[in-house]
C-alpha cells in the first residue's frame, strides 16, 4: 500500500525533498537561465516530439538556445539541448542537421549523451560520427555515448518497487501545495514497446493516481513512465520525472508485496495473454536458443539477437519481429493474398451523330423493353435526333476472384490475376436485319450488322506495388499501392437514349405518311431507342488504391481503374471495393 512506505521509500522521498530544496541554488550556481531553458526543453521532448509536431519542438529548443547565449546556461544544459534537437532532427529523417547538433553538444560538455528512450539505429550511427568530428577537435572522450540517468522532475515521486506480470502496475503521485494542478497525464513505455502512450490521471486523495493496464505488462522487464502536471489553462506547472529521465517499475514474475494506489485493493492479476511475443522475457522462445548479439549489432535473423531483442531491418532492437519466428530480411508479413471484389463500370460516352444509322461500328441500337430487338431502320437527318452528348453512363457492374503473390521478401511488388463475371451491358440480339426496298419494290443492301452479343466474361492479369511498408495487411493501418494490368480480357457497353425519325418500317420497306410536328413527312417517330456504345473485347488499365487491415491478415481494399478498351476504343472508370485476406 501506498500508505505504508518502506523504510526505503521513506529514505528516497527525504532525499527528494533535500533535492528540491536544494535545486534553485544548485541551479543558480550552474547558471542563471538553465531552468527556463529546461523547461522549453522539457515541454518540446515530453509534450511536441512525442505528439510528432516536429516543428513546435524545434522552435522550444531554439528558443531555450538563444536563452542559453552569452554563457547564460551551464555547459550541461547547453548539451542537453543540443542532443535534443539533433534528435528533433532525427525525428524529421534530418540526419545531416541531427549530426551537426551533436557536435555542438559534445563541444559544450563532452559527457553529452544521446536520449536512452529516443535513440534509433540511424541517430547512434549519427551521434558516433559526431564523436569522431568532435574527437579530431579534443572535445570529447572516447567511451561517450549513453549514460545511466536519475529520474528528475519538479515533483518527488516514489515509483512501486515492483510489480507481476499481467497485473496492472498502480502510479500515483502526490501534488505538492505550492503546485496548482488541475489534471495529470501519465506516459509510459512498456518494455519492448516502440513508442510511448498516454493514460489521463484522476484525483486521488492528495495527488492523482491511474494503472498501467494489462494488456501493457505482458512480460518480464522495465516499464517507463514520467507524469506532466497541468493548470486550467493546459499549461505544464510540474513533472514527475521526464522522457530523458523516468522512473521505472520492474516486472516480475514473482514479487514479495502487492502495490495499490492509495485507499483501493491491489488490482488483480489478468488472464496471460496467449499471443505474448515470442523472444521476451517472460515469454516462450522462438526458433530455438537466443544469440548474444546486443542492442543495436547487425543481424539477420531474431534468433542471432539476445532474449528481449529482435531483429528489425537488420539490427537488434527492443521488440519482437511481427512473424513470431525468424526476420530473415526485411520482408515482414504474409506474401499471397486472395480477395473477392465488387467493381462498378462508368464508361466515358462519346459524343457523336448517326449513332443508329448503320454507320459506326462502335453504336449499336435497340427497342426498348429490353426483348432484344435490334433497330435496322433508316434515320432521317433532322437536329436533336440520331446523336448523343458524351458523359460518364452506368455500363453495370461485376464480380471477381483475386489472388496476388509477393515475388520477394525485401520488395513489395506482387504478380496476379483477377477472374470474374459482368452483368449489364448490351443485350444479344434477336433479330437479324431485313433488307430494304426501293420505290420499285427491289431490294437494296442494309448496312447494318447484327451486333455480337455481350461477354460477360472478365480475366486479367496485374502487378501491383505497395507504398510505405514492406506489409501487404496491417491491423489498424492504411496500406496504399498502384498498380498495372498490361493485359485483360472484358467488355464493357453503355446505353444512351435516342430518339430517331425512321424513313423505315420494321420489315425493310419506305414509309408512306403525311408530316407531324415530330418528323418530316415519309418518316416514322421511334421514340427511346437504346444506343449502347460498344467497347473491348480487350484492355489494359492502371490505377491506385489503399487496403485498410481490421486484423493481420484481413482487411477491406478500396481502389480506381482506368481501362482503356480496345481494339474497339473506350475509357471506363472503374471504383473497386473488396475485402482481402492474406496468408
């Protein structure tokens, strides 16, 4: 219980009240401005940095910099800020800029070392590079680099000296008087975890007090964590330890006492959960004995790493690689992928005129009713018949089977097909052309040809190439991909409604009527004629899209093709849902 500290924690909280006591003169004897520059510092790594507003975190820490000018600032903090703004830098794949400032930080105190919980492969290479430059000048030591730090901060805190596996870890702090708190928040890093989250505190006798839930405290290990007190206004008045230097709770199997937050019960054990990532503490090996390659040493395979490492990219790291076995490079994921899609046709109509006379191959007319009767009349040349406005019409719509193969680990680009079944389109003809008489009664040639029934068929082949990862499927993330179909087979016709003044009866002959206020004497009113433009029978197309993933191996795609259909010339937009599993 928090109310019965140990003797331990009684002598730690009297040692943080000397600290704090004792802190405005430490600091005014080490210089005049370091407060005032820790705390941009502190505001732009705990609050900007880890929020990902890379550029409000620079303007903190130029600013504190520019506070620190004319000696104002203790060498130390002229370091600190320095680091942190290389690691800002860093944070922005800034390399070049994160190496400059580490030069800077070492030349103002060569004990500068990188931030423990933000160091990348990439920012070590850096900061080792900024050794050397720094090392040719006679500023800094050789063994530089990480050092072991204190948790710090405005508040003494006392952490719980330990907790179990799979039992939430209790965090309360007390609020001093001279703070005026009005809420907290606590971030914290699990081991083994990536990135740091965030958990609101509440009010709890004299402080604020919030656990570390279950699904956090999976495995043996140090958890992280420092608290960010803040008035009404949301502005930070106090922390409990900060992101360079937090406080840890070790995770055990075993502990000898239960921790709680003040006045409440130790919070009870959680079901393990069964997919606990192979390879850390205090979870089941994968692949057989662990190396001993350390943090940060080349590998290429998890089990070269030491227990609790895995390895990412190439290089040890905190975590476990996504397979739960082996990374054998940098591919990561299932490589084949099978899905059903929904694809609407929207075929770009042409504009153009004697669309049912005979003459374009590409217009074929029908009654409509949709009994497939072909028109073989005899259109009369009279303004506002006989033609169509371009626009995109409903062609209709169609079903398909895909399946896709990743061809290598380390890229991804996958080779496919898709095969699959179109309704719409034109309806077959039912009636062949009846030739036409002249005045005498002879018969003359109809230039008509019986249009080719529909193909409802659709077969296509594709490569496709994902954006911004090596996963085809991520549970909760956007996957986005272009792609190409050199080749496909497929048919796609829209109607237009027509209306024609026919100098034709149905059976060929010439018409013998007076004129109307529609048409022109000798000529019929045939209203509404369907006049479907016809495309294919083949097509080549690109387009792009996104795969959302619900799990790790399913998820929802949604994409746009354009299909250039030839030999007989068309351009149909073509929006695709389908929901994808892979393996």
């Amino acid at each position: 219980m928090f109310s019965r500290r140990s003797r331990r924690a009684r002598l730690a909280s009297a040692l943080a009240s000397l600290w704090v006591l004792g802190a405005p003169a430490i600091a005014g004897a080490a210089g005049e401005k370091d407060a005032e520059a820790m705390r941009l510092h502190n505001q732009a790594m705990d609050d900007d940095y880890l929020s990902v507003e890379f550029d409000k975190a620079e303007k903190k820490l130029k600013d504190a910099l520019k506070k620190c000018d004319k000696n104002a600032c203790s060498k130390q903090v002229v370091g600190k800020l320095h680091i942190a703004l290389g690691t800002v830098y860093g944070g922005g794949n800034k390399l070049r800029q994160a190496r400059a400032e580490f030069v800077l930080a070492l030349q103002a105190d060569p004990k500068a070392a990188l931030i423990d919980a933000l160091t990348t492969t990439e920012l070590a290479q850096a900061f080792k590079e900024a050794q050397k430059e720094a090392q040719a000048a006679g500023k800094a030591p050789r063994d530089g680099g990480k050092a072991t730090k204190a948790a710090a901060g405005d508040v003494p805190h006392t952490p719980v000296a330990e907790q179990a596996v799979n039992t939430p870890v209790p965090v309360y702090v007390e609020i001093p008087e001279e703070i005026d708190a009005s809420k907290a928040t606590l971030r914290y890093k699990p081991f083994g975890s990536p990135k740091w989250k965030s958990l609101e505190m509440k009010r709890i006798e004299g402080g604020f007090g919030v656990e570390i839930p279950c699904e956090d405290v999976t495995t043996t290990g140090d958890i992280r964590y420092f608290v960010i007190l803040r008035d009404e206004a949301g502005d930070p008045v106090g922390t409990a330890g900060s992101m360079q230097a937090p406080h840890r709770v070790p995770i055990k199997n075993e502990i000898e006492q239960e921790p709680s937050l003040p006045g409440q019960e130790p919070p009870r054990r959680c079901a393990a959960k069964e997919d606990c990532p192979p390879g850390l503490p205090g979870c089941p090996e994968a692949g057989g004995q662990r190396g001993d390659k350390t943090w940060g040493a080349a590998c290429e395979a998890t089990e070269e790493c030491q227990s609790g490492l895995a390895c990412v990219n190439g290089t040890c790291e905190q975590g476990s690689d996504e397979g739960g076995g082996a990374s054998k490079g940098k591919g990561k994921g299932n490589r084949n992928v099978v899905g059903v899609s929904g694809q609407l046709d929207l075929l770009l109509v042409r504009s153009t005129d004697y669309v049912c006379s005979g003459s374009d191959a590409a217009y074929a007319c029908f009654h409509p009713g949709g009994d497939g009767r072909q028109f073989y009349g005899e259109p009369a040349d009279l303004e506002g018949t006989n033609g169509v406005k371009g626009g995109l019409s409903l062609a209709g719509w169609r079903v398909m089977l895909s399946y896709d193969r990743q061809l290598f680990s380390d890229l991804s680009l996958l080779l496919g097909v898709r095969v699959g079944f179109a309704f719409g389109g034109s309806p077959s003809s039912k009636n062949a052309p009846n030739p036409w008489t002249d005045e005498a009664g002879n018969d003359l040639q109809n230039p008509h040809l019986q249009a080719l029934s529909f193909l409802p068929l659709h077969a296509e082949l594709r490569a496709t190439y994902f954006l911004l990862g090596d996963r085809i499927v991520e549970k909760g993330g956007f996957r986005p991909y272009a792609f190409a179909s050199p080749i496909g087979l497929a048919q796609v016709n829209a109607s237009v409604p027509v209306d024609v003044c026919d100098r034709r009866t149905e059976e060929g002959d010439l018409v013998r009527t007076s004129s109307s206020n529609r048409c022109l004497a000798n000529t019929r009113y045939v209203e509404n004629l369907d006049a479907y433009q016809i495309t294919g029978r083949n097509f080549s197309a690109l387009g792009a899209g996104v795969v959302y993933g619900i799990t790790q191996n399913f998820g929802v795609s949604a994409e746009m093709k354009v299909m250039l259909m030839w030999p007989t010339l068309g351009l149909v937009l073509a929006p695709t849902v389908s929901p994808v599993f892979a393996f």
